[in-house]
C-alpha cells in the first residue's frame, strides 16, 4: 500500500474543514431536509472529483489511501457513491463473470456508507452499484457482510439488492457490461505491486490490466517507473513469467531517461542469458500484444525495445530486433526491408511464433494507415495496396491475407456510404478499382463484386 502524498492530505482536510463549516451542512443538520444535502453535493462534490481526477492521472497507486481518506465521517459520505463504482469495476473477474478474489475495499466502502448519518439519501444512488457487486460475488461473502451489519432496516435494504435475475450467467454478464459502460470515460485503475511471490501469482493479471490501461490511455506513468524498478530488481520473480509480462510491457512502452534504460536493460539481458526459453515466452507474449484490439504495438515501440536488448547475443530475439530494425528505419514499402523480411520468413517455419510477429508487424502497418485513412484520400488506399501481392506472397498465409480483406472491405464500405452519386467520379473510380485489384487478390468472387456495388431498390409505399 502507498501513502498519500502529503500534499493531496492537505488539500483533503481544507475541504473537510469546509464541508463542516458550510451554511450548507449547517441547513441540512438543522432542517433535515434531502434539498439541502443535494446542494451540499453540489458544491462540494465537483471539488473532490478534481483532486481524485488529478491523483488518478498522476499519482494512481495512492488512489485506495485517497479513497480511505474520503471514508471519514467529516466528507458527510460525500463522492462515496462514485467511489463505491469504481471499486465494484476494479475487482478482476473470471470467465463465469465472478470475482477471482474477494473484493475486500468494495466491503470497506459499503459499510462506511451504511453506518453514515446521512445513510438514507445517499443508498439512493447506490443501488445499481451494490446489485452488479453482489452479483460478481460469492453468496457466502455477500451473506456474511449483511450480517456483520447491526441495523435490521439495512440488512432489508442490502438483501433487496441481491437480484435472482443475476443468478444466471447470461444476466450477470449483460448486467456487468451494461454498468461498465457507464464509467468507460472515468479513470479510476490502480494496482498493487507484489512483494512475495504468492502475491506475484494473485495480483500479476490486475497489475498487467492496470500497465495496458495507462499505455493506452496515453497517461503520464512517471510515478510507476520506481516501484516497476523494485519490482524488477526482485530476485525472487525473476525468471518467472509474470516477471518477464511486466517487463515486456514496460521495455515496450515506457519512455525512460538513460540511466532507467541501462536498469531494465541490465536484468533483461541477464535473465535472457540464463533462460534458455525466454525467446520463445518474449515473442508469445508480443504476439498477443499484437492481438490485444486495444493495444497499438508502434514502430516506435519495437526501436525502443530494440536498443534494450544486447543483439550481439546469438538467438532468435536478436534476429527478430534486427529484422524490425530494417523494416522500420528503412520502410516496409522499401525493396530492401521487403527482401529482408522474405529472407528472414524462409529460415523459420511458416507457422513459428517468430514469423507470425513477423506478419503482424506488417498488418500493423497496413491497419493503421488504412484506419486513419480519410475517405477524400482514396487514391492512397488505391497506392498502398500494391504492397499486398507482395506480402501476400512472401507469406503465403491465409489468416494474413484474410485480415488485409477485412481491413480493405471496412475502408470500402466506409467509401460507398461517402460518394453514393454513382455516376460520380469517385464513385466510378472506385468501382473500377476493387472490381479489378478485390478479384485479382482473391478478396471477391465477380459475383460478390456484383452485389457490392448494386443498386438497392426502395420499397414502394403501399397504396393507401
């Protein structure tokens, strides 16, 4: 656990002394009246969410001692119901959309909330919260924290809130979807860093979802680049796989002064030496950040990676690096990284793990121009798929060929919805062009070609 920077306590206790002695609170205390705590909210809670937004940004591993410190009956349950939120969405779940572990901090801020004075108005808002958090949990762990509660008029209250409905596995996960859309502009992640390895089992998974989270975020992880140090550092995980995940993400992704270089440099390269597998788990485990739809593994990630690997070391990792050094300073549309990526694909099975990195690394290129290709720029579409017979037939690979087809017909459709005149210009010089090239890359038979670009007759009113 880390403690909150003393300047963000500070800052918390001048709002609690400004809460307790606001004519707002001192209305509400006299004439019990729901109006006056709304106002009270009103004021106060915009503030509190500007320091939580500031300390999630920045400082996101003293988010829980944040947290805790909002639990003190001086905040008047204030922004409890939102944090009580981010606590439910927190909790990892498996694939029957359950908790993996219990979720012990949901259960701290549930209960401050039913022992605060003002507990009536704020269960008003608290409701979806508690069902979606009773759903993922064990019924077992659920009844027993209704009955640490003393109050019987709570205990119904909770008890309502447990749902049949989410009993069943198709409703717990709607419902858990449904709700999770309501946060997904919110940053509220945060993560524990292990310090046993029992603790590297358990919190591994959070911790990766937590690194991704931020990287694809665009966040400012400064604040994480030390604890990642000590992590790193630890002899005890090293060489374990959890380990070497954390490592990948953070050698990939963080952008790092020399000297924290030269640290994760240092271990990577030792514990490569020592593991005779360790090509094998990196290159697993960068194909499925290729395969992660959220994750964009850049050029410029794949360099940075690069001048953190010792190359002179004789493995596939440093024939990989050097691969995607070519590719990258060179330019996959250039003859010399073209005949250097067909070289290196014939001295490795066609299915390896090495060579499909190899493939993805391309597709990326193809998929992120393509995707940030605005509709008035087709003619560059028209240009860059001359590179796909060439690919195409270096790699000789169905699934490759599938995905520039997918990629290629959404950019089409994407066209077709744009210029619908279609005696227009664009329209014909667009048609002209995948009822060629779609054929000859085998993406459209001529009678899909027909169909695509068929006119759709509307229905006729009936006459009344």
């Amino acid at each position: 656990m880390y403690e909150l920077d003393q300047q963000y306590i500070e800052r918390l206790e001048t709002l609690a002394s400004e809460i307790q002695e606001s004519e707002e609170l001192n209305k509400y205390l006299e004439e019990e009246e729901e109006e006056d705590f709304i106002r009270l909210k009103e004021m106060f809670e915009p503030r509190i969410g500007l320091l939580y937004e500031e300390v999630a940004s920045e400082n996101p591993l003293q988010l829980i001692p944040l947290e805790e410190l909002l639990l003190e009956p001086l905040f008047e349950g204030l922004f409890l119901p939102r944090i009580l939120g981010y606590s439910v969405l927190r909790g990892e779940v498996n694939d029957d959309v359950k908790y993996v572990r219990p979720q012990e901090h949901f259960k701290e801020i549930l209960l401050a909330i039913c022992n605060s004075a003002n507990f009536d108005i704020i269960k008003k808002r608290i409701g979806q919260s508690i069902q979606i958090g009773f759903a993922l949990s064990s019924d077992i762990w659920v009844t027993n924290l209704i009955a640490s509660l003393d109050n019987k008029r709570i205990r119904y209250f909770l008890q309502g809130q447990k749902l049949e409905k989410y009993r069943r596995p198709k409703e717990r996960t709607a419902g858990y979807l449904r709700y999770k859309r309501q946060f997904i502009n919110e940053n509220f992640q945060t993560a524990e860093f292990p310090d046993s390895v029992g603790g590297l089992k358990v919190l591994s998974s959070s911790l990766k979802s937590f690194l991704l989270y931020r990287i694809r975020k665009n966040l400012n992880n400064n604040s994480i680049v030390e604890p990642m140090k000590q992590f790193l550092e630890n002899k005890d995980f090293q060489g374990s796989i959890e380990h070497l995940h954390l490592m990948t993400i953070y050698g990939f992704f963080f952008e790092l002064n020399e000297e924290d270089q030269a640290h994760v440099s240092e271990i990577l390269n030792k514990i490569r030496k020592q593991q005779a597998e360790f090509s094998d788990h990196f290159l697993k485990f960068t194909l499925d950040l290729h395969a992660n739809p959220e994750i964009d593994l850049t050029p410029e990630a794949d360099l940075r990676m690069g001048k953190l690997l010792n190359l002179k070391q004789k493995d596939e990792l440093s024939e990989y690096f050097k691969l995607l050094n070519i590719i990258h300073e060179e330019g996959f549309n250039q003859e010399e990284a073209q005949e250097a990526v067909k070289v290196f694909y014939i001295q490795h099975e066609g299915l390896s793990t090495i060579n499909e990195c190899v493939r993805q690394t391309i597709y990326q290129y193809f998929r992120r121009f393509i995707l940030n290709l605005d509709t008035e720029a087709y003619t560059d579409f028209f240009e860059i798929t001359k590179l796909y017979p060439i690919y195409m037939g270096i790699f000789a690979n169905q699934k490759f060929n599938q995905n520039l087809k997918e990629l290629s017909m959404r950019y089409v459709r994407k066209l077709l919805k744009r210029f619908t005149d279609k005696r227009g210009k664009d329209y014909q010089d667009i048609k002209k062009f995948v009822s060629r090239t779609f054929k000859d890359f085998e993406f459209l038979k001529e009678k899909e070609i027909i169909e695509l670009f068929k006119t759709r007759r509307k229905k006729k009113t009936p006459a009344k």
